[in-house]
C-alpha cells in the first residue's frame, strides 16, 4: 500500500483538515492547524507531503522521524503543527487498514471513557454564573474559563478582585463539587500570579492554567509554592523535548499537550507516559475539530494518567459552524454524564461527512487571534 495523494481543506469556524489516500482506496484524516496561522500550517504540510508520496503509510514512526529530523530545523508550532495532522491521518489509516481503533493498536484500553469540560464565557468573561448552571444542567461535571482580561505585569487589586468575583460567582453557581479549570491562557505575569493564586484557593479549583507564558516557566517554581491548587500548562509546548525539563524540575501537575501542535498521536502518546514517571497528569488541551479531538481519546484510552478531556461543543470560538457538523454519526461523541465514551470504530473512530466539508471550503475562513492593548498603548497578552 502506498500513499497516493492528500488534499486540505480550510473550514470554519477556524479550522485546517488534511485527508490521505492511498492506492488501496483507505483514506485517513488528520487536523493540522495552528489558531489563526491555517495557511501557514497549509504550506508546511504542502512541504511536508513531498516526502511521503509513494510510501507505505504504515510506517508511522519512519515518517514522524523523517519529518521532524530530516529538515534540519525543527520544532515549534508550525511544523510540528503540520507533523501533527499528518500523523493523525497516519493512524486513522492504519487503523482502518486493521480494521482497528487507533487505541488498540497502541496497546489497548485503560478505560472505556473519560470525563471532558466545557467552556463557559469567552476571551472577556463575563456572566459566568449562569453559563455555568446552563453547562452543569446539560451533565457536565467540570467547566472551564477565562479567568482575566488583560493584566499588566503588577496591576490593580482592582483586577484581582475582578477574577475572584467570577470564580465566586461559578462557584456559588454550581455548588462546592463542581470542577473549576481557570486558564490564565499567559496573561498573567509572575507577580500577579503568586497573589491570585493565594487569592482562589477558597473556591477549590480544579487547577490552574498557564498561570505565566511557557517561556517563563522557571517562574513556576516559585508559583508552586504559593499554593496547593494543581498547575497546568503545556497547550504551547510541542514535543518530548519542551516538556523534558518541566517534568524534572517538578514544575507542575497537569500537562496539556494539543494532539493537533504537539505531534500527533505519536508523540503525545510518547509525552504523556513521560509524565506518568512523574506522577503528573494529564488533560490534552483540545479546542479544535471532530477529528482532533477523536485523536485525543484515542490516545487518552491508553494512558492511566490521562483524567479529563478538553472539547469545543458550544466554544465561544465556533461561530458558524461547531464540532459536530462536519460527521456522519455526531452519536460518537455523545457526552453522558460529564463524559464520553472511547470511540471503538476503525481508525480514529469517526467518519467526517466529505460532502460537507467540500461545501463549507468554498466559505473558508480567515480566523485571527484578536490584537489587545493595555491602555498605555503597549502590546498585551491575549
């Protein structure tokens, strides 16, 4: 068997699909984007594929290294980005090849479910209260938001006191079990950080996440002992290599590696059993397509450190279209009390409806991560 052809298909809301197909007629998907860099990511798996037309798709792990050490440069969100979508599509042939789900070719089960969050509030958060009422009515256990607006390196209280109003406002919302996942998405510098993090642990949350960019994470040290709440990070850390020095120095409990930037299913496989020798855990960030998130639980099935799953359903972000528009069966990922069963299909477990996504190509999109400033005018996280 050999690889014959690829085409990409750029969809919204903000989304970048990859399908391979083989002489033998076996098609794998694969979702290869980078938010607000599609075209970018478009042109590096165009490079990419050069190199793997006429081989034996099967080989997953010669492809993976001839990607990623072969062009002497390598790393970072494009290109591993690009690897990521490509490998999932990889596997999702593979599995169809043995008539088998991706999971039980790397092993097996190790569940046959998993829990998964939903977002409340979007990139400014406000009335999350009753957001989050409306998520838990509908069976999910666990939520999670933004917790801030832009902040300077020291700001007011008056922010802090912001933030601490809306997790009070969820948590009184929901009730004291409720899990609470508070992205600080690195717009929180190191000072602030150390007080907000004394300032939530009344209201328990679930952890904490990128409490500072993964650049500074050295910072985490000092973060980690300020508080008992659990720290995540990871969602822009992209292979073995970026989270090797996080693991050793103990710099948090929860990682997030994206099965869309961090390598695919190959690699993250390989990151999140790293983790599990630290006793780290983990919740695959995850705020992307059908078929990202179906490569997700099919590397959560096999991973015992695995706990929680990000998906998009209803994300602020999905304007237009939403995850499960572009599948036959949207069944597969159907959400029973706060979770979500294993897919066992061949492959990835899903079956994209091709149809649809021809249609919503020629809409397309051109999705950008929005520019905010502070109010003297200097660039601010978003």
């Amino acid at each position: 068997m050999k690889i014959k052809s690829y085409e990409l298909f750029q969809v919204p809301p903000r989304w970048l699909f990859l399908k391979i197909e083989t002489d033998e007629g076996i098609v794998g998907w694969g979702e290869p984007v980078i938010e607000g860099k599609a075209a970018t990511v478009k042109a590096a798996v165009d490079e990419l594929m050069e190199n793997l037309i006429g081989k034996d798709p099967l080989n997953i792990e010669d492809h993976w290294n001839l990607m990623y050490r072969a062009g002497f440069y390598r790393g970072g969100p494009i290109l591993m980005s690009a690897i990521s979508g490509i490998d999932q599509a990889l596997w999702d042939i593979k599995g169809k090849y043995y008539n088998a789900p991706v999971h039980q070719l790397l092993g097996g089960k190790a569940r046959e479910s998993i829990k998964v969050y939903s977002w409340i509030g979007g990139d400014r958060p406000s009335d999350v209260g009753e957001a989050a009422k409306d998520v838990v009515s509908k069976g999910f256990t666990a939520v999670k938001m933004n917790g801030t607006e832009e902040l300077q390196y020291v700001d007011s209280y008056e922010k802090i006191d912001q933030v601490i109003e809306r997790i009070a406002a969820v948590r009184e919302s929901v009730g004291p079990h409720i899990g609470i996942g508070i992205d600080f998405h690195g717009r929180v510098h190191k000072p602030m950080a150390k007080i907000l993090v004394k300032e939530l642990e009344a209201y328990r949350p679930m952890f904490i996440e990128e409490p500072v960019l993964p650049e500074n994470n050295e910072a985490l040290r000092e973060i980690v002992n300020h508080t008992a709440i659990p720290i995540a990070t990871g969602e822009r850390m992209y292979s073995k290599w970026d989270f090797k020095r996080l693991l050793t120095d103990g710099y948090a409990d929860i990682i997030q590696p994206d099965l869309s930037h961090a390598g695919g299913i190959t690699e993250c496989k390989k990151i999140i059993s790293m983790a599990e020798a630290f006793d780290v855990a983990a919740a695959p960030h995850c705020p992307l397509g059908p078929i990202a998130l179906a490569a997700c639980l099919q590397v959560d099935a096999t991973c015992h450190n695995a706990f929680i799953q990000e998906q998009s359903l209803g994300i602020h972000y999905n304007q237009g279209s939403d995850l499960l528009d572009y599948i036959i069966d949207n069944q597969v990922f159907k959400y029973e009390e706060g979770y979500v069963k294993i897919p066992d299909g061949a492959g990835l477990g899903i079956e994209i409806n091709e149809d649809h996504v021809r249609k919503m190509t020629e809409i397309g999109h051109n999705w950008r991560n929005p520019v905010w400033r502070h109010k003297d005018g200097s660039i601010a996280e978003w």
